[in-house]
C-alpha cells in the first residue's frame, strides 16, 4: 500500500495470533514445543540436507504423515 510499516500494531496481532494458537493447543492437549519438534522432524525428513525446489515438489506425503501423526 506504500505506507510505513506500523510495528506496534504488527506486534500487537501477533499477539492476538499466539493467544488464539495457544487457546487451541490447549483444547488438542499440546503445546508450542511438542509443535515445533514435530514440525522440525517434518521439515528435516523433507529436507535432509538443505532446502530444494525438487524435495518441495517431491515431498514423501507418507512419510511426512507418520511423523505427523507420531504422539511425540
């Protein structure tokens, strides 16, 4: 839109944002660290060296899912 970043305004939804993810991690019995770990094996199995637009695009979805649906 050409105007100037309002930060506090970003932060301030952001914040809105994180209430609202833990609300719900509440409700599904997890939390952010049990997340990101899981979503760090995902990405790790996907991209085992580094990120390509071959591995993107080629992704193993079964894989991806065991980990996903693994409890930890």
């Amino acid at each position: 839109y050409g105007k100037t970043l309002d930060v506090v305004n970003l932060k301030e939804e952001l914040g809105d944002l994180l209430w609202y993810v833990s609300q719900a991690m509440d409700e599904l019995g997890t939390t952010y660290e049990i997340e990101m770990s899981r979503v760090i094996r995902k990405l790790k199995a996907r991209y085992p060296e580094k990120f390509t637009e071959e591995n993107a695009e080629n992704r193993n979805l079964t894989k991806e899912r065991e980990i996903l649906e693994a409890t930890k």
